[in-house]
C-alpha cells in the first residue's frame, strides 16, 4: 500500500480501496496513529431516560412495560449512549459532484469518506451515529445508533449518497433540529456555495439549542483559484444554465468574491461557536480527521 | 494616391480570413462544469462587455494588418511638391536651378520663384551644401557647392529676372557637373521654373540625362490660360520718294495662347509718341498677323520707334516685355544720282546729259534733293556704287564684265538704274553683260525719219499711253499734263517680245512699242528708256514733262531705306560696331534705363553685351568726357535697337516628360531603387508609403499580439519583470 510521505492515505488509493468499510478502517488506523491514544473514556451502562420508539432503535431496548402501561413504545436509554449522539449531515447536491485536475476525489467523496471514518471512530468508541443526507429534494435521514451494524447502514447511505439538484441546507438543519436531542453532535458536511443567511442563522440556532455543531467546508482547490485558459462555457452543476466568458477576464474578480463568501461562511460560524473546517480536496482525510479530533480535545 | 504594383490588392480578399476565424472562434469555446457558477456570474457582470470588445478589436487589429500588408505590397506612393522623404534628413547637396529667363517676367512668376528659393534655402540643414545657378546665365550666381548659408541667401536676393532667353536643358547638366563634385549621401536638383515651351529644344538628340533626382518647382498658378500676344517682328520701308518721307511699318503681332483674341489695339510710337494705332479684330488662337501702319517723317535723321500693343491690360495679357519691338530709322537727306555719259561733248548743248543734269540740279543757287555725279564709262570703275542712289547710264556703248557685275548687284541691293539708248548702245553686249536687268532685250533701232525729212511729222511717232497709276506718271494725268504726248519720237530701240518677270510697261508710243519700261530685281529697280534723253532721237528733253519725268524717276528709283538687310539683335546678342574712321579712342553707347557703355574701339571695332531691350545711341567720345554727348559727335549710321527674344513668348507649358532625356537617361535604375533617393522625372516628387505601411503592420501584429496574450500571461510576465512573487491561494 503506497502511503503518502507524512504516512496518510492518497485520496487517490482511498479511492481504489475495496468497500467502504476497508477504506475506513484504514482511514481511523492513520487517526489513531495519529492521536496516539485511545479517546475511549469507557461508558456507563446506567438506565438515563426513555425515548419515544422510532424505526431503527433496537427491538431489545423497548421497554415492554411502559408499553403495557402507556399503549406506546419507549425506548431505554443508557448513560453511555447519551455520552455523544453524532449526526452526519452530508451535502449531496449537484455542486459538490465536482473535481477538478487537481484533485483525485469529487468533493462529495472526499466528504463521504471523512464522514464514514468519523463515523466509524465515533461507533468504534461506543458513540451512536446518525446520519442526514440531502440534495435535489431527496433526503435519507438514518437514527443515531451505537450497534456495530449500523456502521453497515452508514456506509451504505454515504455510498450511496444522491448527486444532483440543488442544494436545501435549510430544510436539512431544520430536520436536524426536530430528530436530533440537544447535547447531540451535528456534523454538517458541505461546501457552502449556496449557503444563505437564515441558513447560517439555522447553525447557530442549532447550537443555541445546547447541540455541538462543526461545520465541514469543502473546497476544491479550482474553486479557489479558477485555473482555467481560453475562452470557456462555464456550466453550473445545479441547473443554474451556462455562461460563456474569458476565464482570464474573471479570475480577479472571482477570486476576490470566493474569499468574501468563505470569510463570510467561516465568520457565521465562529460568531455562532460553531466549530469551522475548511479543506481542500487535494488534503488528506486524515490530516482532516485529526484536525477536527484536537480541536475537540 | 498611386500603385506600382496594383494587382497585389486582388489580396485585400484575405481580409476575410480573421473575420472567418472570428466566427469560428466563436463556436470553439470549450465547455468547463463549474459549481461556483453563481460567484463567476457575479464577478462576469463588469467583465462581459469587454470580453466582446476584445474580440471585436482583435479581429479589427488582424483585418487591419492583412489589408495593410496587402497595400503595402502594391507599392502605394504620392505624388507630392513637398519635400518629406526619409532621406531629407540625410546630409545633401542640393543645387538650385532658377529660371531667370524673360519669361519668368509674366505676372508675378518671378516673385513665386523666389519666394519659393527662399523656403527651399529655409529648409537646408546646416550639414547641406547647395549651388545657385540660373538659366540665363551661364556662370554663378554661386556655382560651386557651399554651406554657407548666408551667401547662398544673398544671391538668392540679388537674382533678377532677365530678358534674355534661357536654356533649361543645359542649366540642369551644369547642375549635375556640379553635383558630381559632391560627395554627400544625398544629391539632387532642385528646378524653380515656369516650364514654359519657348526656347526649349524640340530635339534631344545626343544628350545625357544627370544622374541625380530632379525636383521640379512650377511657378504657374494652376492651369493659367491667360492669353500672351507679342509683337514678333517690326519691318520698314521708306514708300515713294524720299523726299515725301512716307513710311510704312509692317509689324506682325502673334497669339500664343490657345485662344482667340478680340480687339487689339496695336500702336506705332516714333520718339516717345503715339504716331498711328491700328485695332486688329480678332486674332486666332496661334495665329500671326500683320499690321501695317503709314507714317510720315518731316526732316531728316535718326527717329526710334517702337510698335507695342496698347492694351495689355485690357487683354489681360501678363508678359509685358513682348508687347513691343524697337527699330531706328533714319531720314536721308539727299538722293545721290550717278550719271554715266556714253557720248560726252564739250559742246554743252550736244552733250548727252546737258538736259538731263539740268533737269536734275536745275541751277547753283535752287536747292535740290537731288545730287547728280557725272562720269564717263571708263571713270564708273573708280567709284564706290554704294554711294549712290540712282545709276543712270545715256547712250553707254557697252559695259566690261567688271563694271556689270557692279551693276547688277547695286540693282539687287536696291539701288535703281536708268538705261537710256543712242546711237553707240550695243545692243548685244547689252542683252548679254546686262540681260538679267533689262526689262526686255533689245533688238536693233528703228529709225521712223530724218529730222530734215519733209515727211517727218508723218513718219514719226510720239509718246502715247502711260500707266497712269505709277507714282511717276500720276501727276501726267492732272491738267496740263498732257505735254508727255507732245513728245516727237525719230527713233528708238526695239525690243524683243519675251517679258521676263516683274517687267512692265510704263509708256508707249503711239505705235504699240514700248517707251518707258520698268523691272524689278530683288530689291532695286531698273528704267529702260527705249529712246534718248538728249535730243538724238526725241525731242522729249525740250518737252517741259521731261524736267517731272526725269525728277520722280530719279527719286522713284533711289534706294529706299528699309529694314530689310539690317542688323536685328536680341537681348544678350553681342553687338559688333565698325568704327572705323569715326572714333579712334572711345566710343559711347547709351541706351534705356540710363544705361551708358564707355567703349575703346580694338581694330576699329567696338562690341557690347545690351542686357535689356530698347534702342541704343552711338556716340563718338572724342572729346572731353562730360560733353561727348551732343548733337554733331552722334553717330546715326551705328544707332540700333534691341528686341527681347522670340521664343520666350510661348508660354505653352511644356509637355510632359519634354525634360526626360536630360533628367531620366536610366529608367532601370529608377526601378531598381531604394524609391527614395533615386526617384526622377515627373512634375513632382514621389514619395513612398509603403515603408510606413510595414511599420503599422508591425505595429498592427504587435497590439494583435498584445490584445490576443491571455491576461494572467501577461499578469506573471508583469510580476516577473517586477520581481513581485505569485500571490498564494491558501484555502
């Protein structure tokens, strides 16, 4: 296996890996390596509350007796479960199924796969998992759970994650807020183009309401610096039609303007104490990974 | 603007070419997937319009050198007077040509030129070396090359047209003998001149053309068609006796303009006035005319005159100095009459010419104009002919050869000869040695009667019919005149019946011959009286018509003083004067405009260069200087006049490519050229345009090349040469 020099995975052999599950074993064995220690805390096994029953939670922590009394199903919840609650909302819209020269992944793989390595470290640390993806009107939403086989489930929606339309952050964070309890984790995976202020406003309200929220913004390294000669047709990817221009009569301006939005995005979110991640498609997962991890430490 | 070679621009279609690609490119445009579209769009909205522009001028920019290159294929030039070339700025040597012939005197043509020499003098570098020749002279003004400005300004405000005529030709090969000393870059000639057909050479042949380029100046407003007249040639004759002092000035005025003229007013003016004036109606276009005008002189002498057309303003006619023509005339006072006796007498009344001289001088005290000599046969050897008017020869055997030739050709220079018969004439040697003046050969006497014959006034004849229109016999048909017929005839000469030319019958007897008979030779006359002048054969000389007859002949038959035969000299003509005899040590010549030549003869000759028209008086300056010129040391005989020359009346422009044999001898080496300094012939110069249109073509391709380099190019190039580092992107 050809590692990079500073020992993290290629993208680009990330990519060749077998299944999802491989590729992210792989990748939280460069985290680990990396933390040199374990973030393992141990768990209570302590009975903490009752939770309304929603498809997914397992049948065995259904409490059969509040059910006799109550004609509804509640769910246990135990000490350690209530540790962390991670929910992985991922970005699947049209704009982030986009690579350029430079990089070995579409954003929305890279995303995919920083997304199933933290959601392999968090279920290998007794944390549960859920997930939310969205994009072109289609949204999969997955409950948080600690099961060794929901990983199975994780991996296959961020496998199968949709590509196309346009992007509804909005209506994504609002379903969040609804399924996800406070003292929850959301991980917001996304580029951000689109993002709007009562978006951004959506983020802070969410951390407002006692939930911890990172913001991971992806970039391509083209988007930055619009590395195109000759004349061009650029064509959106979520339907927004084309435009013919010189890239060279642009760059200035457009590079001025992304910065802008970047500032803008990185600044909401640090006004909000939401957690900001921004990286490029050409870094190591890893690399992202780790960053993230220590900022938490 | 002209080509040299126009069939390059059938290239002007490969202008379509960029307009093609433009269209082309249009549709070549690659399509790019971008997610950050709204961000590009946001950043497009300054940025589209120049987009569009830029193609717009970068296809501009290549349609632009495409056609510019084409045109400078063809070789574009200018035909310019100005000077502008490239090579200007090069170090030359220049030679100047004026025109200071007469007829740069029209109008204002010669403030042009100058003017224009100034301007030219104006531009000279101070590393230019010039010459100033003009075309009348054959010398300087400044005729080798020089830097010195200030001189060549000095000359130039000295020059002043002349009247003489100048020869164009020539003035431009001594500039290129000039030129040939030089050995700057740049040499050529520059020509200030009318350009006028008059006095050039209809012939080149055997010339060589300069090698160096010619520049030529016109002075001429445009297409001037102003017509110019000239009076071209004034003759004169002496009409009748000279005692009338008749005279009839013959002067021919020409049109040189390619139009006719109407009304002009031609004027004879004798010592400062108005004397006649003619008004010739309309004169075609190039057409001569002649115009004769009679006046009468009192007294004897010396006159000056002058024809001139009256009007020149009126006919707008701008060359003055051709509107007149100068001549000197002079009175004679008295007729010299040679009379030759054949049969001289001692006995007065037998003499052959005892009426006759009588008839002639009629007494000691009488005053007469006529002056008769009388001499034998033998003796005419002795005498100067030339000296007299009339030669009349009475009852003259026969003449030796010498003596005829004489004759005949004081006949044909004008003098005039009275023959009379008797009974010595030989008739034959007078058919042979005098045959080509008689009015008609003789044949033999007749004799009609004896004086004693009883029947003598039946044999004989008389005098019958005269032509009664002569000037001799005009006043025979007054009253009283009939006394001629009077006459008794006993004898006379027959003649033979051929008539040779210009002979005619003036009298006859009653018998049918002729009496009196008249022949022209060339300019003199001659008389044949078939009868005698004494009373031999007639007694005519008893007649009192014979004192009239003898009278108007003599004075008809002497010499008339013409023009025909005399000096005519031009302005720069060099005038040789005889002398001889009159003034040993100095002779003055004062002429118009107060001019004054002070002249020591050499050989008995004296001989002068007159620079402008007008009639000259001949001095003799033997005495003291200040009074030399008076009436009794003028010597009439040598006074003469001075005309401007003929041809420079033509005023026609010259026709083009008239000067080609002396300034383009090499076509080949004006195509072979660099196009600029070796450019010839043509009424101006050319200049070249295709050097600046290669220049904007490099210029077009540069701005193309500019235009066309994508900006982030140029932006790296910008910082390399700046030293500025490229600007990190961080994420």
């Amino acid at each position: 296996m050809a590692d990079s020099e500073d020992g993290y995975l290629d993208p680009g052999i990330l990519e060749e890996l077998g299944n999802m599950q491989v590729r992210a074993r792989r990748l939280v064995d460069g985290v680990l390596a990396g933390l040199h220690r374990s973030p393992h805390h141990g768990g209570s096994v302590e009975f903490a509350e009752y939770t309304e029953y929603t498809p997914g939670d397992e049948l065995r922590h259904v409490d059969w007796k509040v059910y006799a009394k109550t004609d509804k199903y509640y769910v246990k919840q135990y000490e350690d479960e209530t540790n962390l609650r991670a929910y992985l909302v991922v970005d699947g819209s049209g704009s982030m199924d986009f690579q350029s020269e430079d990089a070995e992944l579409t954003k929305l793989r890279y995303v995919s796969f920083l997304a199933s390595t933290l959601a392999y470290l968090f279920l290998r640390q007794g944390d549960a998992v859920g997930g939310l993806s969205f994009g072109g009107g289609e949204r999969n939403y997955l409950p948080a759970s600690s099961k060794k086989t929901h990983l199975e489930d994780l991996f296959f929606m961020l496998d199968r994650l949709p590509t196309g339309g346009t992007t509804d952050l909005g209506d994504a964070l609002r379903t969040i807020a609804e399924r996800a309890p406070s003292r929850s984790m959301v991980l917001v995976f996304s580029d951000f183009l689109d993002v709007t202020e009562p978006e951004l406003n959506l983020l802070r309200v969410l951390t407002e309401q006692s939930r911890d929220v990172a913001a991971f913004h992806v970039v391509d390294p083209a988007e930055l610096t619009l590395p195109y000669e000759g004349l061009r047709i650029f064509e959106g990817l979520e339907g927004e039609g084309d435009l013919l221009a010189d890239p060279d009569d642009l760059r200035a301006n457009y590079i001025e303007r992304i910065r802008e939005h970047m500032e803008l995005v990185e600044t909401r979110c640090r006004e909000g104490q939401i957690g900001y991640h921004r990286f490029a498609t050409t870094q190591p997962i890893e690399e992202v990974c780790l960053g993230f991890l220590r900022g938490r430490q | 603007m002209s080509f040299l070679e126009p069939l390059y621009l059938a290239g002007l279609l490969a202008a379509a070419v960029p307009l093609i690609i433009h269209l082309i490119n249009r549709r070549k445009a690659v399509h790019q997937p971008f997610p950050a579209l709204k961000l590009l769009r946001e950043s497009d909205r300054k940025e589209a319009r120049s987009l569009k522009v830029r193609q717009w001028i970068l296809m501009a920019l290549r349609i632009l050198a495409v056609a510019l290159l084409v045109f400078a294929l063809a070789k574009p030039y200018l035909l310019s007077d100005a000077s502008a070339g490239s090579s200007d700025r090069l170090p030359s040597s220049v030679v100047f040509v004026v025109d200071d012939s007469l007829s740069m005197h029209h109008g204002d043509w010669w403030s042009a030129a100058t003017d224009r020499l100034g301007r030219e003098l104006e531009a000279l570098k101070p590393w230019d070396e010039a010459a100033l020749i003009t075309t009348a002279r054959t010398d300087g003004p400044v005729g080798r090359l020089t830097n010195e400005k200030g001189k060549l300004k000095r000359a130039a405000s000295s020059l002043e047209a002349r009247q003489t005529a100048g020869s164009l030709p020539n003035a431009i090969l001594r500039a290129g003998d000039i030129l040939s000393t030089s050995e700057l870059p740049n040499r050529r000639i520059v020509v200030i001149s009318d350009f006028t057909a008059g006095g050039f050479p209809t012939s080149a042949s055997g010339v060589s053309a300069v090698d160096y380029p010619v520049r030529q100046i016109s002075v001429r407003e445009g297409n001037d068609t102003r017509p110019n007249l000239a009076v071209t040639g004034v003759s004169y004759s002496q009409q009748g006796p000279a005692r009338e002092g008749r005279w009839v000035v013959r002067a021919e005025i020409e049109n040189f303009s390619d139009r006719p003229v109407e009304d002009i007013e031609v004027d004879l003016r004798v010592e400062g006035k108005v004397v006649a004036s003619r008004l010739v109606d309309e004169l075609e276009a190039g057409a001569t005319r002649a115009v004769s005008v009679n006046h009468t002189v009192k007294g004897a002498g010396l006159r000056r005159g002058v024809v001139e057309i009256g009007n020149p303003d009126a006919l707008d006619d701008r060359l003055d100095l051709d509107n007149r023509r100068h001549f000197t005339f002079r009175m004679k006072k008295n007729v010299e009459v040679l009379l030759v006796n054949g049969a001289p007498s001692s006995v007065a009344y037998r003499d052959e010419l005892y009426f006759t001289v009588r008839a002639l001088n009629p007494g000691q005290t009488s005053e007469s104009s006529l002056v008769p000599t009388v001499v034998t046969p033998d003796g005419l050897a002795d005498k100067t002919l030339e000296n007299f008017d009339v030669i009349l020869m009475a009852n003259v055997a026969r003449l030796d050869e010498a003596a005829s030739e004489q004759l005949r050709q004081f006949v044909r220079d004008g003098g005039g000869l009275f023959v009379a018969m008797g009974d010595q004439v030989e008739a034959d040697a007078y058919n042979e040695r005098l045959g080509p003046l008689l009015p008609k050969p003789l044949r033999r006497i007749k004799r009609l009667a004896q004086r004693d014959d009883p029947d003598a006034p039946v044999k004989i004849t008389r005098i019958g019919a005269s032509e009664r229109t002569h000037p001799v016999f005009r006043i025979f048909d007054m009253p009283g005149g009939q006394a001629l017929q009077s006459a008794r005839v006993y004898k006379y000469m027959l003649l033979e019946p051929t008539t040779p030319e210009e002979s005619t019958v003036l009298l006859s007897y009653r018998d049918g011959a002729p009496a009196l008979l008249e022949r022209r030779v060339q300019k003199g006359r001659v008389f044949l009286l078939t009868t005698t002048i004494d009373r031999g054969w007639t007694d005519l000389p008893l007649r009192t018509a014979f004192l009239p007859m003898m009278r108007r002949s003599m004075l008809y038959l002497a010499r008339r003083a013409t023009s025909e035969g005399e000096e005519r000299y031009a302005v720069g003509d060099v005038v040789k004067l005889d002398v001889t005899g009159l003034a040993d040590r100095r002779v003055v010549v004062t002429g118009p405009e107060s001019l004054r030549f002070v002249l020591e003869p050499e050989e008995g000759m004296v001989t002068l260069k007159p620079p402008v028209a007008g009639a000259y008086t001949v001095w003799s300056g033997e005495g003291s200087s200040e009074a030399s010129e008076t009436a009794s040391n003028r010597l009439d005989g040598l006074a003469f006049s001075v005309n401007v020359p003929l041809q420079e009346s033509n005023l026609t422009p010259l026709s083009e490519g008239a000067l080609t044999p002396w300034i383009d001898g090499n076509d080949d080496a004006e195509e072979a050229g660099d196009g600029t300094s070796n450019q010839r012939a043509g009424a101006v110069e050319r200049l070249n345009l295709w050097p600046g249109l290669l220049f904007a073509v490099t210029l077009a391709l540069l701005l193309e090349t500019l235009v066309g380099t994508r900006r982030s190019v140029l932006r790296r190039l910008w910082r390399r040469v700046t030293f500025q580092d490229e600007p990190d992107i961080e994420v």
